[in-house]
C-alpha cells in the first residue's frame, strides 16, 4: 500500500503532515510507503525536526510550487502544474501511489483529481463523502463540498455511489438515502430539489426516503443525505462550529463551582468519548467519490491526529476497493435503465 500525501497542504501544513505521517507509519503497517510531496528542502528539514527517521517507508517528491487556501482552485492547478497536489495526484496516476491524500485547497484537489484520474463512466460530477454521526449509524452528505452548483442528475449520481459505499464499505444491508430540503413533504424545496426529487423517485437500485430536515441527520436512520456542494459545505461547518461553541460551553459550566468539577472528573470517560465521535479528527478525512482513483479530502484545520487518520481511511478505501465496488454499482444501473 503506497500513499501520495500532500504535504504542504493545509492551514498547520507542513508540520502537522510530517507529524501525521510519522504516526500512520507506526500504527499502520499494512502502509508500506507514503510519499511526502512538497519543497524538498522544507521537507526534510520538518522531517529532521519532527523526529521522522530516514526509513525505506517513506521518501521525498519535491514539487516546486504550492497552491494556497486562498487560490482558485482550477485555475491554480492548470498555472501552478509543478504544486504538491498535482504532483501528488500524478503519482496516483502514474500507479506509483494507490492513494492520494490532502488537507490543502479543496477546489484545487477536486479540479486536479477530475484533470489527471477523470471521472468514472456514467458520472458527470465527483462529490465529496463526509461522515456524522448518526443516532443509528455513520451518515454520509454527499455532495459536503466538491460540486457547489449541482444539477438534479450529479445528486442522482451521488445516490448510486453512496448507496454502493454505504453498502460494501459501511456495511449497511439497504442503506437509506434522503434529499436534504426544508421540508419532509413532496412538495417541499426548491426548483433543484424538485426535480432532483422526481429523478430519485424513478432510479432503481436506491432506497430513496424522500426530503429530510437538518434533524434527521442526526435522529433518523440515514445513510446518505444528498445535498449540492454548497449547501452540504455550510451545513458541515455550521456543526463543526456549533459542536465546538457546545465543548466550550459545557466546559465552562462544568467548572464554574467546586460541585461542578467533581462531576466533570467523575464523566470524564464520558465527555472524551463524545469528542471522540464528534470530531472530524477522529474521521480523518473524506472520499471523493466519481474520479477513477482513490482521492481523500482532509479538513483544511487538520491536526496530526487528522492527517493520521486521514491515510487510515485512504489506505482503508484501498484496501475495501471502493472504486471498482462504484464502477460495478454504476453499470448496474446503466443496464437497468
């Protein structure tokens, strides 16, 4: 299992990514190499600082350039051709790397991923995967970022490939998949979500509720919410946000007496466990589904626990052949249309 990591990609970039390899390397040894991708010098300089030893299990790929957070995505990746994540993409390419990984700009990972892997037949837009949790199960939104001015027929497409990776990946007998809206009822939504609705109705092979709410994200038995890029993106950082005011909250009133604190060390085991499942850290890093190599999309706030995670799930979407599981799901549906 090689991996191609993007390492000067992210807010906390290169040191959380030198830090993150380095523990990947030591938990998972079913790892066998990850290339490091980025200025050489900064790299090994990181790498030395940071403590990650000379091995045959990793190495150095300089790229000379970087696209920024700031950047447009596709128009960096056809000016900046020699970035970290193009380099680290065309190793995917190439077949020296099974996997790509990154916390950097998420429009220039997706543009170069559908540049250099293209997509898999029968999808017109690749969309992100982003796991929640779920009252029932893991709860993926689809599309959380890739594609933010979606037509009704991607989300018919984000469908088909939740509903294979929810199957054959999560292990979900007959995953449930629902349309993000305003409202439960039919008639609910917008122009988009109205016909989006109408398509769905008709795809066979999918276990198509209807519209759901922001509630039943958390509280119903769900296994992909479909939603445009847009409106998944703000949801996600809306929780994320709203999860962290919560964690400031409660510790703040967890410590304001004596009484108080007693308690707090008393649930400990508790409130860690509810980090635990509620940070994106612990998840690592998400799909993008519908490109024809294994592409995973890291938070741009990584940590080196996220980065480490991040090449788990990269090395586990590998592993679980998520890509030909999509491919076969896809032309199922070709011939039953």
């Amino acid at each position: 299992m090689k991996l191609s990591l993007d390492a000067m990609g992210g807010d906390h970039a290169p040191a959380v990514n030198i830090l993150g390899a380095k523990d990947a390397l030591a938990l998972f040894p079913h790892i066998d190499h990850i290339y490091l991708v980025g200025d050489e010098q900064t790299l090994k300089s990181e790498c030395q600082k940071h403590g990650l030893s000379p091995s045959p299990r990793w190495s150095i790929v300089h790229a000379s350039e970087n696209i920024s957070m700031s950047e447009s995505g596709a128009k960096s990746v056809r000016r900046k051709k020699d970035s970290s994540i193009n380099v680290a993409m065309e190793l995917v390419k190439s077949g020296q790397a099974d996997a790509f990984i990154s916390a950097g700009n998420t429009g220039a990972c997706v543009a170069s991923a559908t540049l250099k892997l293209r997509l898999i037949d029968g999808i017109d837009r690749a969309g992100i995967a982003s796991p929640i949790p779920n009252e029932h199960a893991i709860c993926n939104i689809l599309d959380a970022g890739a594609n933010p001015e979606a037509k009704p027929h991607h989300l018919v497409g984000y469908a088909i490939m939740g509903t294979a990776f929810s199957r054959h990946v999560l292990g979900v007998s007959e995953p449930k998949v629902g349309l993000f809206s305003n409202g439960e009822e039919d008639e609910k939504g917008t122009t988009f979500t109205k016909e989006t609705f109408a398509l769905l109705k008709e795809t066979q092979g999918i276990n198509f509720l209807g519209n759901v709410e922001g509630h039943d994200l958390f509280d119903t038995e769900l296994h992909v919410v479909l939603c445009d890029g847009f409106v998944g993106n703000i949801a996600l950082k809306t929780m994320e946000a709203t999860a962290k005011a919560m964690g400031k909250w409660l510790k703040q009133e967890l410590t304001a007496s004596p009484i108080r604190k007693v308690g707090a060390l008393l649930a400990k085991g508790a409130f860690k466990a509810l980090k635990q499942k509620s940070s994106y850290e612990s998840y690592g890093g998400c799909p993008l589904l519908g490109v024809n190599g294994v592409v995973i999309i890291a938070h741009g706030g990584s940590s080196a626990l996220a980065i480490q995670n991040a090449l788990r799930v990269g090395a586990e979407t590998v592993q679980k052949n998520v890509i030909g599981i999509i491919r076969e799901a896809l032309a199922d549906q070709a011939k039953a249309v």
